[in-house]
C-alpha cells in the first residue's frame, strides 16, 4: 500500500509542478480533463436520449439542434458520443490500474527473488507478450461475459508484461546498490527491502509507462467494441457507433463515423502528450535532445 501510495501522490505532485514547465504536459492534462469533466457531467449536459429513439429526422446531416446529425435511428449522435466516453474510460484507467498492480508485484517478486520463480514469471510474461494485444484481448472476452468488467480484465492482462519487464530490469538494478547492502544489514526482512526500500525507487519508471498504456488501452477498448466484443447495444460506445455508422459511409453520411473517431484520437492524444511530457520531466537529458 505504500509503493501504490507514493506512485499515486509521486504522479499528481510531479504533474502539479511541471505544469507551468512543460508544454506538451499541459496540453494533455488539459485535453484529458475535459474528457473527464464532460464523462462525469454526461447525464445532465446531453440535449437527447442517447439510447431511446427519438422523434428527430432520420439520418439528419450536423446541425443547429443536432451538432452531429443523427443515426439511421433517429437517435442524436452529439448525446451518443457525449454518453459514450464513459466506457473508454472508465475500461481505460481501469485495465491499466489492475495491469500496474499485478505487473509491478511480480516484477518485484521475480526481480528480487531470482532463481527458477524469476524464470517462471519471466516465461509466463514472454508467452503472453508474444501473443497479439488484440487477438489476445478478444480470446479473453469471448472466453466471459461481455461487459465492462470483462474488458477491464481482458484488456489488463495484455498490459501486465510491460509492468512486470519495465518493474523486473529495475529491480535488478536497485537490488545491487549499496544503500539495499546497509539495509540488509540492518536486519530488515525481504517484504521490507522490497516494498519500503526498492519499490519506490521503481515509481518513475512506471509512471513514464502508465500515461501511454492508457492511450493504448482506449484504442484497445475501441477496437474491441468495433469487432463486437464490447458493451451490447444499444449501450453508447465510440467503437460501437463507429462499426454502426461505416455501412452508411459510402452512401455519404460521413457525420456516423467521423465525430465518434475524432473522440478516440483526441483522448488517445491527450494521453500520448501527459506520456510525452512525463517522459520529458523524468529525463531531463531527452528533453535537451529534443531543444537541440
């Protein structure tokens, strides 16, 4: 609970300060937090039902009572996307929450215990590393329910190699430093060298990583959703309506696809800047190269 403590506070006190510093940082944070602020806001800021039909033209081009048109339903495309940002989200921060735990605590395990556990875990994470993201995503969700705890969890496995290598060639590094030495003898126990001593000396490395698994995790999330393994419908969801919208792309309804898509790349952006410019704030040497 400490390391997890330090990484959360760690993140949001170095986001704070560099605010002002750096640029591609400030975008992102702010792309990201009016994402958030219009999820949240959803219910009460959308104009139409998202999910009902309504009495609005059928297939209706973007206009002053519908922004975005309207579906071959009839339903409001502006309420639809608006409603839809819940589930890449929420599927989003949840995966990567529950990827960073697992991944991370087997790294630190594998990484300082060694020996056939490190191979073990090290075989384990190679074997599903080696399996496409998505395929591997869709096989999980086919396999259970579909839902949002499904792809949380699905989605999660995929990320859980990148935590465990990024953690395990951190901790075969620290673990040799002098100050691990002294701890040990000072008599502190394995669980304490690993979680107060080592783990928090893994935090920057994981939060470099956490920012672009997140964008990664909404394109994952989307694509699921377009290949049917998402939320039933008519629940909204930008994969979803994306699938929906393109058999009417070539009849010239371009409204279906295009505002829905626009929402994924800008989220996804959103989170490659926060990434960009943690990576930045982490490495001040990569930053130098980039101004030179």
């Amino acid at each position: 609970m400490l390391f997890f403590r330090k990484l959360f506070s760690g993140l949001f006190g170095r986001l704070k300060g560099a605010m002002g510093r750096q640029k591609l940082l400030a975008v992102g944070t702010t792309v990201v937090v009016i994402y958030l602020l219009v999820t949240i806001l959803a219910p009460w800021i959308v104009p139409y039902d998202p999910v009902e039909y309504r009495s609005a033209p059928r297939l209706a081009p973007p206009s002053l009572a519908h922004p975005m048109g309207t579906d071959q339903l009839q339903r409001d495309l502006f309420s639809r996307v608006i409603s839809g940002a819940r589930a890449p989200i929420i599927v989003a921060f949840g995966s990567i929450a529950l990827s960073m735990s697992a991944g991370t605590l087997f790294g630190l395990i594998a990484g300082y215990v060694g020996g056939a556990l490190d191979r073990a875990f090290s075989l384990t994470m190679d074997a599903l590393y080696s399996f496409p993201s998505i395929i591997l995503a869709i096989v999980l969700v086919s396999v259970l329910q579909p839902g949002v705890d499904t792809m949380i969890l699905a989605i999660s496995v995929v990320y859980i190699p990148t935590y465990f290598r990024v953690t395990r060639s951190e901790v075969l590094t620290i673990k040799e430093e002098t100050f691990v030495e002294a701890v040990h003898a000072m008599g502190a126990g394995p669980v304490r060298t690993v979680f107060k001593h080592i783990a928090p000396n893994v935090v920057n490395a994981i939060m470099a990583v956490s920012s672009f698994n997140i964008a990664d995790a909404i394109l994952t999330e989307a694509a699921l959703a377009y290949l049917g393994f998402g939320l039933p419908p008519p629940t909204p969801d930008w994969g979803f309506d994306i699938q929906n919208g393109q058999k009417f792309l070539q009849a010239g309804y371009w409204w279906l696809v295009t505002f829905p898509g626009l929402m994924i790349v800008f989220l996804s952006l959103g989170f490659g800047l926060v990434g960009e410019g943690i990576s930045d704030l982490l490495n001040p040497k990569r930053q130098q190269q980039k101004v030179g």
